[in-house]
C-alpha cells in the first residue's frame, strides 16, 4: 500500500526543515519553512507561491503544503 503522503514529488527535496519537536504554531512553521526556501537559494516568487498555498486553507493543509514543498523532519 502507498503512502498517501508520498504520492507526489517533493518540489525542493534537498531543502529539509525539521519541525518535529519545533513549535508547532502555523505561523512558526511558515517561518522556518520560508527562511530555508530563502536560505536553499529558492527565487522570491516562488517562495511568495509557497506562502499563498500554504495560507489558503486550515492548518492540515498547512502541513500537507509544506510537505510537497520541502522534506520534512
């Protein structure tokens, strides 16, 4: 059986942010996110697109967002 999680291809799989044991506040979890977007030498728009997906909905989508986005530890 696959793993729903996993069924699609990580947009910047050699940026990884750890937020397991991390504050879990949506806004600290954009912020780590973005910071390494940034810092991985991702282009502004881009990194703009990840912020407006990742705000469109709750905050499982949220993480869902941030997990196509970049991997996650």
């Amino acid at each position: 059986m696959s793993d729903p999680l996993k069924d699609y291809a990580v947009e910047f799989p050699n940026i990884t942010v750890q937020l397991v044991g991390k504050d879990g506040n949506a806004l600290a979890i954009l912020g780590r996110v973005k910071a390494a977007l940034k810092g991985g030498g991702v282009a502004d728009d881009q990194v703009e697109e990840f912020i407006r997906q990742a705000t469109a909905g709750n905050y499982d989508h949220l993480l869902a967002t941030c997990m196509k986005w970049v991997e996650v530890s």
